[in-house]
C-alpha cells in the first residue's frame, strides 16, 4: 500500500509547488482562451523582441494531455528531491530546475536560428513551443546518470526504466501529442546530459538566489520594451484632490499667515 498523498506532498515540496503552478496557469489559459500565440515560444517572437516567452512558455500549456503527461511525469522524478545522500536534494532540484528552464529555452532558439540561417527551413520560423517538457526530460537525463536504477512512472501504471526514459519518452510523447516540440524535448535531454556529466555545474543558492534575480528584471524589461503589457500603473502622477480645501501660506508682514480655500466648484 502506497504512502497518504499529503505525506508525499511533503517529501516532494518543490516538484507539488511547481505542478500546482503549471495547473493553474492551465486553468487560466482555458478560462480565458489564450492560445500558442499568446504564451509560445518562437523564433519569430523571439525576434520581435519577446524574450519573456522562454519563460512563460515553458510553464504554460495548452492541451490537457500534454499537462497530464508532463505533470505525471514531473511527480515521478520528484525523488529527486529525496536523494540529498548522492548530492541531490531540493536545493539541487530548484538550483538547477532554475537552469534547465533558461538554457534550453535558449538552445531550442539557437536550434530553430541554424535550422532556419543554415539549412533554409523556413518552417522553424512559426514552430511555437509551450510546456515543461524541456525541464521534465532534463531531469529524465539527469536522473538516468546519477541512479540508473530508477523507474519512471508515468499516468500511474506504465513504469519506463529511467535509464532509457528520455528517449522511449522522446518517441513515446511524438506519438501520443504529435504537435509537441521534439527539438524542446531534446534541448532538455542535451542541457541534462551536460549538467549530469558536469559540464554545467558550480550552482550554489547565491548564484541560484542572483541568477533568479537577473531573470526576473530581463523578464520585466523585455515584457515592456515589446510592448506585450502596459506598466502605467507603476507611473504615480500628483493629483490634486478637489474634494479637498487647498493650504497655502500667505505673507503678512514679518510672520505668515495660513490662508485655506475651498475649490470654486464646491462652493455652495
């Protein structure tokens, strides 16, 4: 017999905020009708100035299937968050989610820039991808590497030996949600396997703590400068209150005296 749900909740803190997260934002795309265009990621946004999408787009999803699998398989390699005795543990899982988020939303950029650049494929310049994919195959790798004994457990009845999970995933999720991105998938498996093999490595919680901050204002400068929300409401602009009697003073002699006045308009 399994563990109580609360009791696994609690063992896997950082994994149920983030699914929690993402069902929300799925909630709220659904109530409002926002589509790919909206939260996706692409390379002619990226171009046009939304740099903000490499963030929404990797926890915004669309269809319903594809936040299942996602969220199901996230809940899976929530062990991770239990492992601090081979130097994992939940500062490692929120330190290096941070990275997996950024770098390959990064690198699935740099990928549509040669398909498109290179090899003249103009079809990468509309290709929109959304979803936490990138991340959950990022820790599929992760995981494979540093205990390839584990198993995936996906749905709550298919178990995928972890060591081979990226890539029966990757095939797996092309057949089941044929309009996921496969290059967002294996952006997420190569940032994995260069965290996993130390490539990327040095994360500490200052650098977690500044990383956070530096993408924060990236985030808010580039929301702003391409024009995708309004910030007029942080502008504060003196009013003056007509409701109010206006204060004055007034020079009388060597002293001064205070002088108030109602506006005109009120004078009854």
């Amino acid at each position: 017999m399994g563990k109580p749900l609360f009791y696994e909740i609690w063992e896997k803190p950082a994994t149920s905020c983030i699914i929690g997260i993402c069902s929300l934002i799925w909630f709220y795309i659904q109530k409002n009708g926002i589509g790919y265009s909206h939260v996706g990621l692409s390379y002619d946004t990226a171009k046009e100035g939304h740099h903000w999408r490499i963030i929404t787009s990797a926890f915004s999803h669309i269809s319903i299937l594809h936040l299942v699998f996602n969220m199901s398989a996230l809940w899976s390699l929530g062990v991770i968050e239990q492992l601090g005795h081979i130097g994992l543990g939940v500062e490692y899982y929120l330190q290096y989610t941070l990275l997996l988020v950024v770098l390959s939303g990064l690198l699935v950029l740099g990928m549509y820039h040669l398909l498109i650049q290179k090899f003249k494929i103009e079809y990468f310049q509309r290709v929109t991808a959304v979803g936490y994919s990138c991340v959950v195959f990022g820790w599929m790798t992760i995981l494979s590497t540093k205990q390839p004994s584990s198993k995936l457990e996906l749905f709550g009845f298919l178990s995928l030996p972890i060591s081979f999970a990226p890539f029966e995933s990757l095939i797996f999720t092309s057949i089941i949600v044929p309009q996921a991105s496969f290059l967002g998938h294996l952006s997420g498996i190569i940032v994995g396997y260069s965290i996993a093999w130390g490539l990327i490595h040095g994360m500490t919680n200052y650098w977690a703590v500044s990383m956070f901050g530096w993408i924060v204002l990236v985030f808010v400068f580039s929301l702003k400068k391409s024009g995708a929300y309004d910030f007029d409401f942080l502008e504060i602009e003196s009013v003056a209150d007509l409701s109010l009697p206006s204060v004055r003073f007034v020079g009388s002699g060597n002293g001064r005296t205070l002088q108030m006045s109602a506006s005109p308009d009120l004078l009854v």
